[in-house]
C-alpha cells in the first residue's frame, strides 16, 4: 500500500503539494476561537446572523468598542455564512481557513510549473505547503482574508501568464481576473495590490506584446483599475470619514514619511528571517520592540543592505533567471501594503507575510533551477545537495507548522511581548 501511494505521489506532484499543506493545517481543525477569533467573530453579533447582510456589508471590519475602522465585506459575509453552517461551532471556520491554505498550495504549484523547471516547481510548492509562517494565517478565521488574497493572486498570475504565452488575454480572461481581483480587495487590503504583480509577470514572464495587444491590455488594466476605485466607493460608503484613517502603531505616531521608512528598517532582516529561516515563531510583534531609531544602528544598516542586495540580485537575474527578479519583485509587491509608506496598523505580523512567500519561494526555485542549469553536470553532486536541502526543509517545516498549530487550540490563547530576534 505504501509502495503504490508513494507511486501515485510520483506520477502526481501536485498530490504531493496537496497532501503536504493538508498535513501541514489538519491540526487546526479541532482548534477552538483564538485571539482575534474571540471579538471579531464569536461575540460579535452582527455576524451571528445572515438575514442581516446589509448591515454586514455596510459596516466596519472590527466591531465596537475597537476603533470602526478597515472594510473586508466579502470575508465578513464569508465568517456570518460559516457562523451560520454551524451555528456558532468553531469547526466550519476551521474547514474553510484548511480549505483555503490547502487550494493556496495548489494553485502556487500550477503557477510554479508554468516559471520554473518541474523539480524546481515542485520543490518550491512542497516548501510554500508546510511553511510555519503561514500558521497564523490559518489558525484564525479572521485571517481568511490573507488566504483568499494569496489564492487570488497565484490564481490570477497563472491565468495572466498562461493566455499571454498563447497568444493574447480574451474578454472572458479579463472578467474572470476581475472577478478574483474584486474578491481579494473585497477580503482584504493588501489585495489592492495584485495588478501590480501582473505588471510584473507581463514584464518577466510573457513575450513582448505586439501594437495591437497593447491596446487589449491597456483596457483590460483599465477594468482592473475600474474596479479598485469600486472597491474605493464601496469604502467609503460604508466608512465615511474614517475610509482611510488608520490608527498607525505606537512607534510611528506623527513621524513623517522618512522617519517612519527607518523604522522600518529594523523590520527588514525580520522579513528574511521569517521567510527564509522560521525557526522562532511568534503571534504578535509589539510596536515597542521596533522604536524610532535616534539614529542608524546595526538593524537599520542591516536592512538597508538587504534592501539593495535584493535590487541589486533583481537586476542581474532579469534575463538569465527571471523566475527570481519575479519572485522578488512579489515579495516586495505583497508586502508594500505594511511597510508603512502609507501608515498602517501594523509593523510585522506573520500572517502579513502570506502572500509574500509566493515569491520568495519562486524566486528560491528560480535561484535553484538557474543553478543546476549553469552547471556543468546537473546530475552530479549539486542536485543531489539542492534535493536533500529541500527535503530536510521540507520535513523540519512540516513539523514545525503541526506543533505550532497546536498552540492555537484555546480562546485563552495568551501573546507574550519579547524583543525581537536580531538581525
């Protein structure tokens, strides 16, 4: 029996990077409201009933007494829908959020196949399926949003992608990249942002468009940006004057645009370190563990180098392995929304970092694809050391994430401040 399903593992790779995000948040399943879970879904009323969608839709994301601010309508009809299905039973929130991250997987896999070699593909949506970053995106129905933005987005890019390469994207095409950009920003924010990454991908991914094509995509971004400014409408309906106050975190309070961009700075090497080595975890980051710097110290000369070596690779690899300058071009698309150019609430959340590990794989299976293809015996020891590295990566995240969802089992779930790991 072992022999014939590690066969049909196989035969089917993207079964493979199914089973591994399934096993990776099944643990969640059996986990009671937490955290946020408690206000935004379990004692707020609002969403206890759907005969009162209106209201839903027309209201603040966060409920009294928290300051009314942020709209999600889509992912608060989603939670009112699940509160409904089991009549306020944690179980079809946790269904759902396992549902999502397992189809996210997926669909990072299609997208993956379509940039990068098969064994690179698979290798990185085998580490994006059990990545332990991504446990707090799930383990809260509140973060479903996060899920259906990253979901979105790799869905979006394949589709973009996949009709360029065959010749040019149809009318349907650009209804259905609607539909699913009007379904991210509908859930979350950060889903404002996707257009960008089909810029992205039209630049790095797709051959040069003809004069006639780009009249086509020139309209077609047009109903993408038609849509934004719905999404905006919608905003501002609902929150009227407070459709674009956001209550910045402590450490940023009256600093102006400078000032906050080296606060920042100290968030940088915390990005890398999640995405790139998770091995401490946490469910919140204080604002107080990231103060305004007096001046430039090792954090902020940190970041600032990371900042330009990632340009920098950027740059290089635009032609020679373009899977990397897309998937770092996505990294710093997804997470543009919280570095607080524009100020936000906040300075660094794990779940924040959901749909930027799309491209920080990516650009991982690119560096590893560009690798083995430059050298000069790609059977030799270098594909043996790049397989068993993304095994072990594979296996340690694996663990990681199933001990880590089991934190998140209990309305009592308790955030411990700690200072940040250094750079």
């Amino acid at each position: 029996m072992r022999q014939r399903a590690t066969a049909f593992l196989r035969r089917h790779p993207g079964a493979t990077v199914l089973s591994l995000a399934f096993a990776a948040s099944a643990a969640h399943l059996l986990n009671d409201f937490v955290y946020d879970d408690v206000p935004v879904v379990r004692d707020n009323v609002r969403l206890h009933s759907l005969a009162g969608w209106r209201q839903i839709v027309a209201s603040p994301w966060w409920p009294p007494p928290f300051v009314e601010q942020l709209h999600r309508p889509l992912a608060a009809l989603m939670l009112a829908a699940q509160w409904a299905i089991g009549q306020g039973a944690p179980w079809p929130f946790r269904v759902v959020s396992v549902a999502l991250y397992v189809a996210g997987a997926w669909a990072v896999y299609r997208l993956a196949t379509r940039l990068l070699t098969p064994g690179a593909a698979l290798a990185a949506a085998a580490v994006f399926a059990v990545h332990p970053v991504h446990v707090e995106a799930v383990a809260q129905a509140v973060n479903q949003g996060d899920l259906v933005v990253g979901l979105t987005a790799a869905l979006m890019a394949t589709l973009y992608i996949v009709r360029r390469r065959a010749g040019h994207v149809r009318a349907r095409d650009w209804a259905a990249l609607a539909a699913l950009y009007a379904a991210a920003l509908l859930s979350k924010e950060s889903g404002y942002v996707l257009p960008a990454v089909l810029v992205a991908a039209e630049l790095l991914a797709t051959p040069a468009p003809g004069p006639g094509e780009r009249l086509r995509l020139s309209l077609g971004f047009a109903a993408l940006a038609t849509v934004a400014a719905g999404g905006i409408a919608a905003r501002q309906a609902a929150l009227g004057d407070h459709a674009f106050a956001v209550e910045p975190v402590a450490s940023l309070r009256g600093l102006g645009l400078s000032a906050r961009l080296a606060t920042m700075l100290q968030v940088v090497p915390q990005w890398l370190r999640l995405m790139a080595f998770p091995a401490r975890l946490r469910a919140d980051f204080p604002p107080t563990a990231f103060p305004h710097p007096a001046r430039f110290g090792a954090a902020e000369y940190t970041g600032l180098a990371l900042l330009f070596a990632a340009s920098v690779v950027a740059w290089l690899a635009r032609r020679s392995a373009p899977a990397v300058t897309l998937g770092l071009a996505w990294c710093a698309i997804g997470l543009l929304p919280v570095s607080n150019i524009v100020p936000s609430g906040i300075m660094l959340a794990e779940r924040t970092l959901y749909l930027p590990s799309v491209g920080f794989v990516l650009a991982a299976g690119g560096a590893a694809a560009w690798l083995v293809r430059g050298h000069r015996a790609p059977s030799s020891l270098l594909r043996t050391v790049l397989a068993v590295a993304c095994a072990g990566a594979v296996a340690a995240g694996l663990v990681k994430s199933v001990n880590r969802a089991s934190l998140w089992n209990t309305a009592h779930f308790v955030v411990v401040p700690a200072a940040p790991t250094p750079p």
